[in-house]
C-alpha cells in the first residue's frame, strides 16, 4: 500500500499543494516519501520517514514547475531503503517520472526480460521502477517506429498523444498483479492509468485546468479540488500541459476492487469507487451485530483505533450499549499493521494504545477491531484490557479471518504470519485471549460493498489475477526477508 498523488495547474507552482495533499495520505505509508515537480528540469526529493520530514528545512520556492507528483511509501517489494523511495525518473525517452501503488506479481520475469534485451537494468528491488522500465521500453519503441521512417497509422503521431497511450497499453499488458499509476511526462503532461482490474484505487479531480489523480479523494478535499470519478480498470487518462483531459479505455476491464481498502486501509472521510468508506464501515459494524449472540451478557462497546472506529458506533447503536473510548491511540505512533517487521509491531503496540482504567474496570467489553491479521495487535489489546480490570473481553473482528496472502501490495504476504491461517475459530479464541470471538461472514462483507466487484483473495483465497506457485513464494520470501534482515 502506498499513497499517490499527481498534480497539474497550468501557469501556478505545484509544489505546496503537493506537500499538502500528500499529508492526507500519510496514513497510506510511512516508510519513505518522495516528491518530483517539473519546469524545465525535474526537481526531486525523497528520502526515509515522514513527508513533513522530508520537508523541514526545505524551501518551497526550490520546487517550482506546474506539475508533479509526490508518493508516500510503505514498502511490499524490495528491502525498505533509500533507493526505492519513488518518484523513479528516468531522462529517456522524453524524460519520465513516475509514481505507483500495488505489486507487480511478475517483476522478476519482466527484469529478466528487460535485462536479457541487453539495454536496460531496474537498479533498485522496487517494482516500481521495473513499472517505469517496462513503460519507457514501450514508449522508445513507438518513437523507434517514427525514426524508421515507416508509415505510421496517423493515430499514433505524439501531437495527438497516442504514443502515450499505446505505451500505456503495452504496459498493462505485460504488466500482471496491481498497479494504480501517474506519470510525468516531460513537457507533454501527467499520465494516469489503473490495472485492468482496479486493484488499487485512483480517482481524478478536476476544477478548470487544474486536475489530480489521487489514491484517495480526501486528499483532493485537502487541495480544494472536487472528486470527478475514480479512473475504471483498464482505463488511461492524459491530461496535457494546458490542461486539456483525454480518456481512453485501453484494456476491457474486469473490476476487483480491494476489500481491505473499505475494512482498514483507506481513511474515513475518503469516498473509493462509488462507496464511502465510513458509510461502509456503520454497515460492517450492523451486520456484526445483527448475528451477535451474546449481545445480553455485553455492557459497553470499544473500538480499536482508529480504523474499526465508525463500524463500533454502528455494532454499539444495534444491540443497544454505550459506545465508550476504553482505548485510545497514541497520535505519536505509528501504524502498527505497517510496521516492516514482527519485532517492530510487536513493540510498537505496547506504545500505540493507551487504556483507560475507570472505563475498562469490572466490566464485560464488546472489543470491535478492523481486523486479525497477524493476531499481535489483539493479543496484546486483550492482556492490557485484563490488566486494567476488565472482567470479560468479547472480540469482534468487522472482516472474515484472513487466510491467504496478498500478493497486490498490502503487506501479507507471508502465510505463516496470518494467524487464522493454520487456526479455527476455537484456535483462535484461545491465541488471542479472549471470552469469545466473533469474525463477519464473508457473505455479510459482500453484501456491505452492495454488489461492488471486489478483490477478497486474502479471505477467499481467488485471487483476481493468475498467481502462480512460484511467484507467491518469490514474493512471501522477499517480505520475509525484509522481516528477519530488519528484526
Ligand atoms: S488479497 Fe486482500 S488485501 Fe490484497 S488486494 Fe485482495 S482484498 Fe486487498
């Protein structure tokens, strides 16, 4: 998971609302951030932590040009350093910069592929930059055409911008697993396009000339642009350097869209797809309660902040209890979930939750969480709601138990970390403490998403791409890896 961001404003310095809406997408990815702005040069800047970080001592006024884009990185693919912080650029063809959500389930085959052509090395273990190569390697055979002088279809002439689009096509075509994408293209515009199955979330934004292509429409709320549409699966948009928007539909699309952006990933306030995230949150939490058993033997309700936040108001209203803050978030931590390794998040939940006795004390709690992933976070919540007096804890999980690995860029994709994995629901009770345990049916999430085409592998195990054996277990040992070498 990553944040994305790319904005274009003719004649106006982009860099401030680049910085600004990328803030909005903080909680997509902590590990690195990256900005690229373009006047007649790119200027770029990126490094490991925070965006505000990245900026501290920095002067806008460095950043000038009236596009750009900025990426808020959580690292699925490589090993978490400097080098693969995005924007990737390279100066040829046409001098391109790019930013990119998701994970390419044939990156090594498609290095192996660019190397054994002899002209091009993905340097870093990005997949990222692979993306970037495997465009750059369609575009220069478009202009490869035109130098050979052979008589071209007249709608591939670049002053119509079909060579972008083309390029664009071949890369979705070679291109397997998730990417949600934008482009900077030197003197000629952004470029945004969406894997044909819509994996990942991008929207556009639009108001006159000035347009953005986001992963998420609250960051469009933060720069003031209204949300026009998400991009479809398949689908390409140019915006070009006056702000003119071309569309085109490039590959069929066949809509998956992840689940687990709704259950945890996205922030609340932000609308994917046609579905808003918290409206499907209050549905989440309904469905729970309308199959709780045990909703007699319940006297207050938390939740586990702050992901699970809207679908607790929601369980709470249903089976008639008061909705209480017994845990709250430290606002300084980090997102445990996204931490690189086991050893970080197991000590990071120490310091990211903090309980409040008088409101825990002598009494039954209903504990709704997003989600059990690796079953740290609920272990360790459950012991601390002991210690502070709780007499009984009930445990409500707002999805189904996550089996599988996800291979699209959301960082389970090591099985033996998945605690339901290998457990039942008694199993399960018993790992993480609790008085009783309660999952969402994965009929009940379908029908929260109200007939959306949705991504719910990590449940189901159908995966919307063919994944072969090899590469699940070229991508589970990379991110194991990154776990141990990191611990
Ligand atoms: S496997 Fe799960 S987390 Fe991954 S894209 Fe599909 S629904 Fe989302």
């Amino acid at each position: 998971m990553c944040g994305i961001l790319g904005l274009i404003d003719p004649g106006q310095a982009v860099v401030s609302e680049l910085y600004r809406g990328g803030l909005a997408l903080q909680h997509r990815g902590q590990d690195g951030a990256g900005l690229v702005v373009f006047d007649s040069r790119f200027h770029r800047l990126s490094g490991l932590g925070l965006l505000s970080e990245l900026f501290r001592f920095k002067d806008p006024k460095n950043y000038p040009g009236s596009l750009g884009l900025v990426q808020l990185r959580y690292a699925t693919a490589g090993e978490g350093s400097a080098e693969e912080v995005q924007p990737f650029v390279l100066s040829f063809p046409n001098g391109l910069a790019l930013i990119h959500n998701g994970n390419l389930t044939n990156d090594a085959s498609l290095r192996k592929l660019l190397e054994q052509r002899g002209y091009r090395r993905v340097n870093s273990l990005s997949d990222s930059e692979t993306l970037l190569h495997v465009y750059a390697d369609a575009l220069t055979r478009q202009r490869a055409l035109e130098l050979s002088g052979l008589p071209r279809l007249p709608e591939s002439a670049p002053e119509n911008n079909e060579d972008l689009f083309e390029a664009a096509r071949l890369t979705m075509m070679t291109c397997q697993g998730a990417f949600s994408v934008v482009m900077l293209i030197a003197d000629r515009g952004l470029l945004a396009f969406r894997d044909p199955h819509g994996i990942r979330p991008l929207c556009m934004g639009r108001q006159g000339q000035k347009v953005a292509f986001a992963s998420e429409s609250v960051a469009l709320d933060v720069i003031g642009l209204p949300l026009e549409r998400d991009l479809l699966p398949g689908e390409a948009v140019f915006v070009d350097m006056q702000g003119n928007v071309h569309c085109r539909q490039l590959i069929p699309a066949r809509p998956a869209h992840c689940v687990f952006e709704y259950i945890y990933l996205a922030r609340p306030e932000s609308v994917i797809d046609g579905h808003s995230v918290s409206a499907v949150r209050e549905r989440l939490g309904q469905c729970l309660a309308s199959r709780c058993t045990t909703a007699n033997e319940l006297q207050v309700v938390f939740d586990v902040p702050s992901s699970a936040e809207d679908a607790a108001i929601s369980f709470a209203r249903e089976v008639d209890l008061p909705y209480r803050k017994g845990i709250r978030k430290n606002p300084y931590s980090q997102r445990s979930f996204i931490a690189a390794n086991q050893a970080l998040r197991a000590g990071m939940v120490g310091t990211k939750f903090l309980f409040e006795k008088r409101v825990i004390d002598q009494q039954a709690v209903a504990v709704i969480d997003d989600s059990i992933v690796r079953g740290t976070t609920a272990r360790r919540l459950v012991e601390s709601l002991r210690q502070k007096g709780a007499w009984r804890v009930y445990f409500f999980s707002a999805s189904p138990p996550v089996r599988h690995t996800c291979v699209y860029g959301i960082d389970m994709a090591v099985s033996s970390e998945l605690a339901a994995s290998t457990r039942n629901l008694e199993e399960m009770t018993h790992e993480i403490g609790v008085d009783h345990l309660q999952y969402q049916t994965l009929a009940d999430l379908e029908d929260c998403l109200q007939g959306l085409p949705l991504c719910t592998a990590c449940f189901s195990g159908n995966y919307p791409t063919a994944v072969d054996a090899e590469e699940l277990e070229d991508i589970g040992r990379a991110r194991a890896k990154v776990s141990a070498g990191a611990a």
